[in-house]
C-alpha cells in the first residue's frame, strides 16, 4: 500500500509538479479565461499537461483547480460547477499517474478579493466557498490540500480550517513573499515575514509549511525561506519558486529562467532541508526533470 504523504516525506525528498497557467495557456487557454473549467470542457489537455510532469518524474501533482473556489468561479459563471470542477480535477490528476503511486494534492488558491473590512467578502462567505472546494477535493480522493499563493493570515486560515473539517488527510500553507526593494528580506503583500507564516500554520494545525510564486523569490530566496521557517517550526517544508522573474514581451508575461539555471538551486535547497521541492509560474516539465535529476544525484551522494 501507498504510504501517506507525511510517512513518505520521513523516507525521502518528494518531486513536486511545474506550472499549469502558463502550460494552460500554452495549450490555447486566454488570459482572463477560466482554466479550471477545462477540467470539465478540455480534460485531456489538462491530463497531457500533467502527464507530463508524472513523465518528468513528479511525485506530486496538485490538482488544477487554483481558482476553483465558488467565488472565483462564479466571475466565469461556474459558480454552480465548483463541486465537478474540482472532482474532476482530481480524477485527472491522478489519472495522469497512470497506475504508479504518486501524490494528488488539492489545489486552493486565493478567493481572489479582500475580507471585511477592506473587501467585500464576509468570512463566512470565504469559508463556504473553501469548505465546498475543500471537500469535493477530499471526496474524490485528493491525498492532501494545499491552500497556496496566501499573503494574509486571515484567509490562510479559512482555508487550512476548511480543508481540516473536510477530513483532508495532510494540509499544506504555502505563502507567497515579495524580495523587499532594498533585497535585505522578503515578506508578504500583507508584510507577514516567515517566521510569522511558519509559526502560524504550526499553530493552526498544518501539516506542510510551504512557499511558492511570490516577486523575486528565486531558488536561492526560496532556500532563506526554509532555513528561516525551519529554525522556528519543525514540520516539513515545501517550496515551489517561480522560473524567474515575470516580463511583458509582445503583451504576453514571460518567464526566462532555464532548467538549467534554476536546477543549481535543488542541492542546496536540499541541504537546507526542503521536503518538497516544485515550481510555479513559468516552469515546465523540463526544469521538473532537471530537477528530478539533481534530487536522485543528490540521494545516490549522500546514501
Ligand atoms: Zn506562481
């Protein structure tokens, strides 16, 4: 039998997946669509994308499903399709085993708007929008949920209880930084540091501490974040950097850092003591296979 996803992280360093925006788009998708929605319309697509990432040696697979709350759905006017959306997803995922052991993680991402009093949102609505997604992810069999790409505490809360109460067996925070001007520190768009972000998904009863996306948070950054959450939390850590910098050439955002530039940073993010190691916007599968390579090198040299 499958060990669960924690078990599996006492045994060894787990492959994360690449991106799926900028794959979805890539495939056709416009910018401003719902790309969650192609779960139900364009399921192959979004199999062929993940199988690739399974080919590239993945060990996880988070489900596309970033946006796939009620409340940014119903932009789209999916509202009324969350629940398929997001069961879909995890069908697809893991599909794109095919057969071999590998880890679905439930993706939720931002509600996309500010709480109360900033926004218009009331807390309950976020917490229903996030209980709905969360357990359409557990039902259809998602090993884990991830509440990722956060800035504030608040919602990052909301999510880590929804999918908690949905009985998801192993929950991942993962906060996204923002390099200060100066370069000296690195801390959300709320101005919450990662020591703060640790100790909080500690508290709240995560099981996974993560980063990912986030503005300058290359792999090296991506490695101060776990040196700096580890010295205050002692659960695994999880990072998924983006390839690079975003840049606008011809209208279109691009990220430019090769698999080979970003791969240097795998060993010593390794040797800092990341669980999980990813990427997020830009990545393809071949920086994943890149990154495949430089874990399974690192194994053979420390054994
Ligand atoms: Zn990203």
């Amino acid at each position: 039998m499958k060990p669960s996803l924690l078990d599996a992280l006492q045994q060894r360093t787990l492959l994360g997946d690449g991106a799926m925006g900028t794959q979805l788009m890539l495939a056709g998708l416009e910018q401003g669509n719902c790309g969650e929605a192609w779960n139900l319309i364009h399921p192959e697509t979004v199999l062929a994308i993940q199988k690739r990432y399974a080919d590239a040696g993945s060990d996880c697979i988070l489900t596309n499903t970033f946006g796939g709350s009620r409340i940014m759905l119903n932009r789209h006017g999916n509202a009324g399709k969350a629940v398929a959306i997001n069961r879909a997803a995890v069908a697809i995922a893991r599909e794109a085993f095919g057969g071999r052991d590998g880890y679905v993680i439930g993706d939720i991402g931002p509600f996309g708007g500010l709480l109360e009093p900033y926004g218009d949102f009331s807390e309950q609505d976020v917490r229903e929008a996030f209980s709905e997604q969360a357990r359409a992810l557990v039902d259809a069999g998602a090993d884990a949920i991830i509440i990722e790409t956060q800035t504030s505490l608040e919602e990052l809360r909301l999510g880590i209880e929804a999918a908690r109460e949905a009985g998801a067996p192993c929950v991942i925070g993962s906060m996204a930084y923002d390099v200060t001007r100066d370069g000296s520190t690195f801390r959300t768009m709320m101005g919450i540091d990662p020591e703060r972000a640790a100790e909080f998904m500690q508290e709240h009863g995560a099981h996974i501490a993560a980063l990912n996306c986030g503005t300058g948070m290359d792999m090296e950054h991506a490695r101060q974040a776990v040196v700096r959450y580890r010295k205050v939390i002692d659960l695994p850590v999880m990072v998924q950097p983006n390839a690079g910098q975003p840049k606008l050439v011809n209208m279109k955002v691009v990220y430019d850092e090769t698999p080979e530039e970003m791969v240097r940073g795998v060993a010593p993010l390794l040797e800092a003591g990341a669980s999980i190691i990813g990427a997020c916007c830009g990545s393809t599968p071949d920086h994943i296979s890149a990154f495949r390579h430089a874990i399974d090198c690192h194994e053979k040299q420390t054994v």
